[in-house]
C-alpha cells in the first residue's frame, strides 16, 4: 500500500527528509544529512524510537539521496512511498499553487533561481537527484511564494520604476507560505468557521520570521518581499532598513553591496544588536540575567513585529484572529505577551495564564475576555507538503 509520502527539502549542504502519512500526519521517518560535500558528510535518522548514523565522507546529495534509500529499504517503507514532495522556495510569479515535476517544471524552476539564488540551485540538486532515484514515482514542487501570488498589485509593488517589475520581475513575493497557508487552515478550524470566511494575520517566527495577511483563505499581503531579507527582525536578518544603509555600511567597512547584503542576511537580526547570539531562547535568558544587548535586541524584534501586524491590518476588512507560530510563536510566551502589549490600540489583550499554557506543541487561545481573538497554533510545513503531494500524485 503507498500511503506515505517522502517529503524532501534540500539546502545547498544539507538534506532533510521525512516518510510521512498526509492522512494522519504521522511521520514514520524523519532524517536529516549534513555537511554534504565535505569529509564531515553525515546522515542520521529517526525511525520511532530507532536512531540511525551514517557517515558519507565525502558524499555530496547523490550519496546521501542512496543513503535514504537504504534507509527506507531497511524498515521496509520503500513501497509505501507513493510520491515524492519536494520543498522549493522560488516560484517566482510562474508558481501559483503547488506542481507535479517534469522536465519542463524543472527548466522553470531553474529560470526562477535569478531570484533566488542562494536556494533555489540547491533545491533543484534534490528534484534531480530524487527523480533519478525515485524514476517511477511522480515529483511534486511545493513553493515558499506560491501562496502569497494572490496579493494584489498594491501590496506587491515596490515604488520603483515600473519597467523594473515588467521587465525584471522585481516585485514582492513573499515566503514562509506553506506555513501561512498551513497555519491559517488550522486557525479557522480553531475558530469553528470556514477558511473562505476568515480575516487573519499570521505570524511565523522561527530563526527566519514573517507575517502576512490572509483574506478568505488567499493572501492578501506578507512582510518578506523580493528575498527574505524584508520585514520583521529575524534570528540574523534586519529585515526592513533604509536602503540607504547599504552604501554607508559599505563605505563604513569597506564592502561591496554584495558584501553588505550578505551582513544583513547573516551577521544582524537579533543575532547583530545582541552580540551574543540568534537564539530567541539564549537572549530571553540572557535578559533576565541583565545581558544589556539581548534586552535591546529583544525589544526591538517585538515592537517591528507589533508595528507590523498593525500595518498588516490595512490588507483586511475585518479581524478575526491574529495566530502565532513557528519556534518562537509556538513556545516564547514572553514575545507574544510584549507583542500583544504593544497593540491594545487595535483592541488586543492577552490572558497570562492561556498564554503561559500554549508552549511546547500546545495550541489554543490565549487573549483575554474582551479582546480580539489570538490563537497559538503549531506548524507543520512538511504536512502540507505531504499532502499537496498526495492530491497531485494521485495516489
Ligand atoms: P524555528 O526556526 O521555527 O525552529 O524556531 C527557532 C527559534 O525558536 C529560535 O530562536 C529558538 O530560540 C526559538 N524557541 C524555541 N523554543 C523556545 C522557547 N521555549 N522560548 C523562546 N524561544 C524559543
């Protein structure tokens, strides 16, 4: 019977992959290879209880790609493997929903990789070598910016000149949409009203973070834009600057734009007005010790997303929840109680006990009587990637 779908998200040096059940979400395989390309190359997987280490010295994504094979053929789950889904984060404005691979999606995936070309290769790595090694199964391409291709032109045009959009495509496209899309299905469920009939803001807040406003199920608008360097403060991106620091932190340190793009992206965030580290869980507890930098850092990341999520207000008609989610949405009570503290303006405030509660994989409501509705829910991005993958298929 082929009733799990192998789940794949490959990163430049990294291969995570899970075997998972779109039915009942339960994932029977869940693994992860790393440093792939050097001599450190490594696989470990989890099959229950069972743990399992291979080292792939030198192996690059072929050698890790036949390592999960062996895997699935060692616990017997090869043949319950109906389709394989992978995570691709460019779709660019070609993508609009989720896909099945041929050579042609393939060839377009690759055209979207000028706008993403830290991923998007890297992504393509894993179709090629999954197909070759899945030959008879059907491939499935999930997109990070499919989702957010309903948002209306005001929402997805920068101030530039035109002609830089019609002929270049550079426009906001937004990420982090399996996981909005994944989020806001569960949060309209939680509410007891149909998805088609729900005004919400979602926010994902993991090491990367972003928020979007979701309309009747479609998004209307999202904080990341042309990459996902845009928006909130993340673990070690600034998310929005003035443009304009990019010349004069180039001229400070000497750098090229491409340099300081590169700083932005990887040396800032919380990570950079800290000094200490990325980690939401390391600086509340640095705080509390009276780590000065991690407090800053902290207060910052709360109040952009605050003033966010009130900016987010203006793409919907009606508010019927704001949610939580990802690493630090799922478990920092800390946050959303600074964030929420922030926005009594627009009627919010929150329970301390519910929110207290909802940590550690427990979702549900945590505002206070009287107030807009907030929920905490968890995400599950590689659920929904299972089962587009299974509804495309046709399994
Ligand atoms: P993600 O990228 O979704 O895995 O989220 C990672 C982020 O979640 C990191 O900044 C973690 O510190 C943060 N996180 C996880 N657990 C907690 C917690 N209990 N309190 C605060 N932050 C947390």
């Amino acid at each position: 019977m082929t009733d799990h779908v192998l789940v794949i998200n490959c990163g430049s040096s990294s291969l995570k992959f899970a075997a998972i059940d779109p039915r009942t979400g339960v994932a029977a395989l869940t693994g992860l290879a790393e440093r792939l390309g050097s001599p450190e190359a490594s696989l470990s997987a989890r099959l229950g209880e069972d743990r399992h280490g291979v080292t792939l010295a030198g192996g690059g994504h072929e050698a890790a790609m036949r390592a999960v094979l062996d895997v699935l053929d060692a616990s017997g789950l090869t043949t319950r493997i109906g389709a394989v889904g992978h995570r691709v984060v460019h779709g660019g404005e070609r993508f609009k929903s989720s896909v099945r691979i041929d050579d042609a999606v393939e060839a377009e995936i690759d055209a979207c990789a000028r706008l993403a070309p830290l991923h998007n290769p890297a992504n393509l790595i894993g179709v090629r070598v999954a197909r070759r090694c899945f030959p008879s199964l059907p491939h499935v391409a999930v997109f990070d910016t499919a989702f957010h291709q309903s948002m209306p032109a005001h929402a997805y045009l920068y101030a530039i000149p035109h002609s830089l959009y019609a002929e270049h495509g550079l426009r906001r496209y937004g990420f982090h949409g399996t996981s909005h899309r994944y989020v806001a299905a569960e949060a309209a469920q939680l509410l007891g009203r149909p998805l088609q009939d729900c005004a919400l803001i979602t926010a994902h807040l993991g090491n990367g973070a972003s928020a979007a406003a979701v309309l009747n199920g479609h998004s209307v608008d999202t904080t990341m834009g042309l990459t996902p360097l845009e928006g909130l403060v993340m673990g070690t991106r600034s998310g929005d600057i003035d443009p304009s620091l990019v010349q004069f932190i180039g001229n400070a340190l000497n750098q090229s734009a491409d340099q300081v793009i590169d700083l932005l992206n990887r040396k800032s965030g919380l990570l950079g007005l800290s000094g200490l580290s990325n980690d939401c869980r390391t600086l509340q507890a640095a705080a509390e010790e009276g780590h000065a930098g991690a407090r800053v850092a902290l207060e910052v990341f709360c109040y952009r997303l605050a003033k966010h999520i009130a900016g987010l207000s203006a793409a919907l008609p009606r508010l019927d929840a704001l949610v939580f989610t990802g690493g630090i949405g799922e478990n920092s009570a800390w946050v959303r109680e600074q964030v929420l503290a922030r926005l009594g303006l627009l009627g919010f405030a929150v329970d301390s006990a519910a929110n207290a509660r909802c940590v550690g994989g427990v979702a549900g409501p945590i505002h206070a009587a009287g107030s807009r509705t907030v929920l905490v829910v968890n995400t599950n991005e590689e659920l929904l990637i299972a089962r587009d993958t299974f509804a495309l298929a046709g399994v």
